[in-house]
C-alpha cells in the first residue's frame, strides 16, 4: 500500500508504506506546513513500514519546527527506527 496521507485541522494521518517512492506524497503535503500551522500532530499508527527517507523526511519536519519555533507531535505505535533515531539525537 502506498502512503496516504488524511487530515483534519492540524491532525495528520499517515497510513502505509513510508520510504522513497512516497517521499513526492509527503513532501506536496507538509511543504512549508509550519507557515499555516503553529502546532503539528501527525499519527504514524498506521505506518506498515518505513525506511530511511522517510525517518530523515520525519527528522527534517522536526528540525523545521524547532528552527521555526512551532510544536510538532508525533504520534502512535509506528516505526521502531523512528524513535531509535530521536531517542539518539536526544541522548546526544
């Protein structure tokens, strides 16, 4: 399944595969998102898997929101690798 992206308000759902064919899908979706929104949430429950484009494309959002003063959540039992790579980063 490719990677579909739903949305109500500043509530984003992610569902199916992440990787480097869907990065066009997510990158049309959260281009410059912190200009219309101050606080982000984005529920990755529904991510069957995700490789390293799409942890990087998460990583980048997150330096955007920091670099923008803006809050971003992300949410969900999804892909160990993600919070592997923020629990790193934070450790570090």
């Amino acid at each position: 399944m490719s990677l579909r992206i739903t949305s109500c308000n500043n509530y984003f759902k992610l569902k199916g595969i992440f990787n480097k064919e869907s990065m066009n899908v997510f990158k049309s979706e959260f281009e410059n998102i912190f200009d219309h929104f101050s606080s982000l949430t984005i529920n990755i429950e529904d991510i069957e898997s995700m490789d390293s484009f799409g942890v990087n494309a998460l990583a980048g959002l997150h330096e955007q929101s920091v670099s923008k003063n803006r809050k971003l959540s992300i949410i969900g039992l999804g892909c160990k690798d993600l919070y592997d790579h923020f629990k790193s980063n934070s450790a570090a």
